[in-house]
C-alpha cells in the first residue's frame, strides 16, 4: 500500500506536451502548458515544475493557457488569448507557492472568479472547497465580507480557497491568518500583509491579474470540454448569467387549465439585491441545488442532489448546522462538533449544548428573512413548502414547469405572503 503521507507531499510531475491545439473544422486554438521556477518544498531547490498533481495524488495533470486562436463557430465568439486568469499565472504572480498548487487548488480558485464577475461593485469573498462555494459574502470592505464568509460557514472553510475581489489589507490578512486555508487569491497585497500571510509556510499567495477586470467577463463564452469514459468528448458553450438588474426578472404568473396564476407580492428593494446575488452565487454551485441568501451572505447551500425537495431540506440543514456551529464558537470558543463531544463524554454540562439548539430552532437556523434560490424550475410545490416553512420571504428560479401554478400558490398562500420571480434561464452546473 503506497504511503499516502509521503504521496501528499510529493510534486508527481506530468507527460502531457507543452503545446496543445484543438481544431474546430478550419480553425484551431493553440494552447501553452503552464509551467512555474519555483522551490520544491521538499528540498528547496528551483525546479520547473507544472501542476503538483490532479484531483488525486496519483494523477498526472496539466495547466494549459490559450495563446492563439480566434474561435467563431455560428453567432458565438468565444473568449480569445491574453485574457489569462488562473492560466495566467506567473512566478511573480505565485507570492507564495505554499506546497506547490495541484489541480484542485487552482480549479477552486477559477471557480471562484466564476463567481466574483457577478460582485465586482462591492467588496465581495469567496470561499471556495472542493469547487463549491461554502461562503459568499458582499459588503462595504473587503475584511467584513472576508469575515461574513468564514462565518456563513467556518467548518467547510477549513482548508479551502479564499478568493477576493479588492486588495488584501492588514486586517484582512490578520483575519485570514488566523484560520487554516490552503489558497488566497486576490488582485493585490498592501505592504506587510504578504508577510502575515506568509506565517502559514504552506499557503499558496496568488495574486490574480486582471481580477479588476472580471466583470468584463460576465459575457464571454469559452468552451466548455466534458471527457466520457470511453475517450469520447461532449463540447458545450460555456453558460451566461442573463440577470443583471430586476429589469431582467419577472414576477412569478403562469396559467393553468384557463386560470392565470399570479404571485401576490413584488420583492422590496433587499430582496431584488438578495435575489439578484443568489443568483450570482447559484452559477457557481454544483446542480442540483438550492441556496439560502440573506442580507448579501450565503446562510446554507445545499449542491449536487438529485431531487429537488431533498436539496432544499439539506440546505436548511446545513443553515442549522452552520449557525449552531458559529453560535458554539461564539459562546465558548469551540467547534460545536467539539461541544457535543464534551457533552457526551461528561466534561461539559449539557445544558451549554441545550442552550445553543434551542436558539437554533428557535431562530430556524437564521433562515427567516432569507431568499430561497433554485437553479432549476420546482416540479413540484413540495421543495417550495420547505423554504416557506423556515421563513424565505423570497423565492427565485427558472420557471417553467407544468405546476409552476403550484409554487405560485403556495407563496400566495404563506403568511405573510412569499415574493417568487423567474429568471427564465436555468443554472445547472455539472
């Protein structure tokens, strides 16, 4: 049996050629392998090294940057060279290698920026594990959204990517410090805070080029490679996120045997921002999946189910989780996981663990006030009856559906009354 420890800490290298070109018919996209002289951590030389490994220890992988190539294929122009993001990662870009970044490191970092092209006009983090968000925050600075998205959820947190969209200043540095995270990525470092952040020896410090640009990528389609089993390739157009303002939603009506159903109420001003940062939020999340926002914060994502109902009750569990947990860490300074432990064992009293579930049931896991958000259409008013249940006041999706007439009616029928918008466009990311 190979010793995982030691496969943990080795740079696998990669075979896989430093040019590679993909033709479309008469055209072709030219692609560079991304290589970086860095130190080996294991022994401090410079190496060249490319990707540590892929999502595995034991897999050969490679970074390839577009270099050339203008692809046009019907009315879709797609992205074209000298747009490099995490592709475009250099040596000075690399502040700190930290371990060496493999597949994982930098696939959480783009997806991220996936994110982040929706929330360039405020201050806004994400934090990324293993390719889903686990926090998304906006605010007025860039260490209260920090701050925000660690606390949406402090135990997903734990060794993800930390992506952000303004420079990193001290106290932002100093908050991020404090915790255990495998990347941080921004636009810029204020002088001293690489050397906060460099405390933690195995944090890879990426400064992203061109991150006060990525709103510029809200539009620009690339394409979007899906491998089969069998050596096959499916080949898609990259998706794009239509909702930028409420001018681009619409309130909730169908009709259904000759009766037009009609959602009751519009959303307040709050919850077309909540609603409209759900939604960016939702492109970057594994489908399918259910979201609850609140006040610019993600509060639960629940990702990757296969019915829809059952992702809407996960995401409410993991709300409840997360806020029993950040409510624990509050009051004692530990993990709930750690206090239930304590309790169990008789080292704690268990009315310290009493006390924080009932405030958790009493406060619904902080879900009241929030805006449900599905990246597909309800097919049935089942997953719509879970957010109402917990307190939503506003739910947006697709549309669509043949019982959408449901859903309207059981906002209609809540009391007080749920806003429900369409996007008219799905979300599904697989």
């Amino acid at each position: 049996m190979a010793d995982m420890k030691q496969m943990y800490k080795t740079i696998l290298g990669d075979h896989f050629p430093m040019e590679m070109k993909i033709s479309f018919g008469d055209q072709e996209l030219v692609y560079r392998k991304r290589t970086w002289k860095i130190p080996n951590p294991a022994t401090g030389e410079i190496e060249e090294r490319g990707l540590r490994y892929g999502e595995n220890p034991d897999q050969e992988a490679a970074l390839y940057e577009l270099v050339n190539g203008n692809l046009v294929l019907g009315d879709c122009a797609f992205i074209t060279p000298g747009k490099g993001l995490v592709s475009a990662i250099t040596e000075e870009d690399m502040i700190q290698a930290g371990k060496h970044p493999g597949k994982i490191n930098l696939t959480d970092v783009d997806n991220s920026l996936n994110i982040l092209k929706f929330l360039m006009k405020t201050p806004a983090c994400v934090i990324v594990k293993h390719n889903n968000p686990c926090g998304v925050a906006k605010s007025d600075s860039i260490s209260d959204a920090f701050i925000k998205a660690l606390r949406a959820d402090r135990v997903a947190a734990f060794g993800g990517c930390v992506a952000l969209n303004r420079p990193v200043d001290k106290e932002t540095a100093e908050a991020i410090s404090q915790q255990y995270v495998e990347v941080v990525a921004a636009p810029e470092y204020e002088e001293g805070t690489v050397d906060i952040l460099s405390q933690r020896k195995n944090l890879r410090i990426i400064k992203i080029q061109r991150i006060e640009q990525l709103e510029s990528y809200w539009d620009l389609r690339f394409v979007d490679f899906k491998s089969l089993i069998d050596g096959g390739i499916i080949v898609q157009q990259s998706p794009v996120n239509k909702i930028r303002s409420k001018d681009d939603l619409k309130p909730a009506e169908c009709e259904y045997q000759g009766k037009v159903y009609r959602i009751k109420r519009l959303p307040t001003e709050q919850e077309y921002e909540d609603i409209i940062f759900g939604w960016a939020v939702e492109q970057g999340v594994t489908s399918n999946s259910i979201i609850y926002v609140k006040n610019g914060v993600t509060v639960g994502i629940g990702t990757g189910e296969q019915d829809r109902v059952g992702v809407a009750e996960i995401a409410v569990y993991k709300a409840y989780t997360k806020y029993a947990d950040i409510l624990c860490w509050d009051k004692h300074g530990i993990p709930y996981k750690q206090l239930e432990l304590e309790v169990e064992k008789g080292q704690r009293d268990k009315a310290q663990k009493e006390e924080i579930d009932e405030q958790v049931k009493r406060d619904r896991g902080n879900i009241p006030g929030s805006t449900m958000v599905s990246d597909a259409f309800f097919p049935f008013r089942d997953g719509v009856d879970v957010g109402i249940r917990q307190g939503v006041t506003a739910i947006v999706h697709p549309g669509g559906s043949v019982r959408d007439w449901e859903s309207i009616e059981a906002c209609n029928e809540a009391d007080p009354p749920v806003t429900m918008v369409f996007t008219g466009q799905r979300a599904f990311k697989h």
